[in-house]
C-alpha cells in the first residue's frame, strides 16, 4: 500500500480502512474491488481481491486478504466493530473483467470473483447498491472516504499471445450515495 497526503493506492491482496477523509485509487482487471461506506460515521473501508476463496491457503501462510470470502467476512466485522449497521452500509462492487484470452466474459476468474462476492455480501444481509463487473477491460477505480464516491474510468484492452494494448480511456461513471 503506497499512501501520500491523503491518498492511498490498494495493490492487489490489499483492504484498507478509514473514518479519515481519504481517497484510495486501485486498478482492477479479473480482481474485485468491494467497497463499504457509512455516511454517519464518515467511514469506509475498500478491498481489492484476486481469487474467490482461500480453500486452504490460510493453512499454507498466505495472505486470506486477497481472497474474496476471507475479505468480505473481515470488512463486515471491521464496519461491525466500528458501529456500522447494515441497513445503513453502501455497499458497491466492481471489476470481474474477462482479461485473458482463454476466457470468456461467461467463465473466468472475473465471473468467479463477482459470483463469490455477490452470494457472500448477500449471505451476510448486505445489499448491493451500485455494481461495474464483467467486461474485458481494465478498470482505475477511485473512492473517496470524505462522501463514498466511486468514481469508475474504464479502459479498453486488446489482448493477444504477444501484446496488450490500451487504446481509449474515458470516464464512465460516478457512483454516489
């Protein structure tokens, strides 16, 4: 995690959490970013995860945050913990890109981290608020801590064997409240 003057920027595997006026810049491909943010206690917390569940992994040492069920079921305790309610929590979900060419945008890391996302959140009694999944592009996420705006720049990729292209960025949606 790189942090500079109120700014953060979440490498994968990464959650951070503030009641702080912060934005936290990440960038997302097959990897998920879910964010949690409650207006009254100015407070909000964001993870960037690679893989849908840890299976064993917690057993072989590495790090559960990077995994969508061990991120989740964290995030929910923490906004638990700080007097978060769940009716009152935003909860937003993006990423899940097909980004290599032996996927599709029906199959693939991307759709598996979504799904597992989407049915744990759901499990725990939260509602997703706002969602940007699938597709096969990058997406430069930003979320501010001072409101729980995410604002959302997609980037199209052409990939193949030898080369990956960026060719258009362009901003493509403001998520607030």
């Amino acid at each position: 995690m790189y942090c500079s003057l109120g700014r953060v920027y979440l490498k994968p595997g990464e959650i951070f959490f503030s009641d702080r006026h912060t934005v936290i810049n990440t960038v997302l491909g097959s990897c998920v970013s879910i964010t949690m943010y409650v207006p009254r206690l100015k407070a909000g917390i964001i993870s960037h995860c690679i893989l849908p569940t840890a299976l064993g992994a917690i057993k072989r040492g590495e790090d559960a945050m990077k995994y969508v069920d061990c991120a989740v079921l964290y995030m929910h305790k923490k906004m638990s913990g700080c007097g978060a309610e769940k009716r009152e929590t935003e909860v937003k979900l993006f990423g899940g890109s097909a980004m290599f060419s032996v996927e599709s945008e029906t199959s693939g890391i991307g759709v598996k981290n979504v799904s597992a996302a989407e049915s744990l959140l759901r499990s725990l009694g939260y509602c997703i608020m706002k969602s940007d999944t699938g597709g096969s592009y990058t997406r430069n996420l930003s979320f501010s801590l001072a409101n729980g705006i995410v604002n959302i720049k997609r980037t199209t990729v052409f990939q193949d064997e030898t080369s990956v292209c960026s060719i258009r960025g362009r901003l493509l949606a403001i998520f607030p409240e």
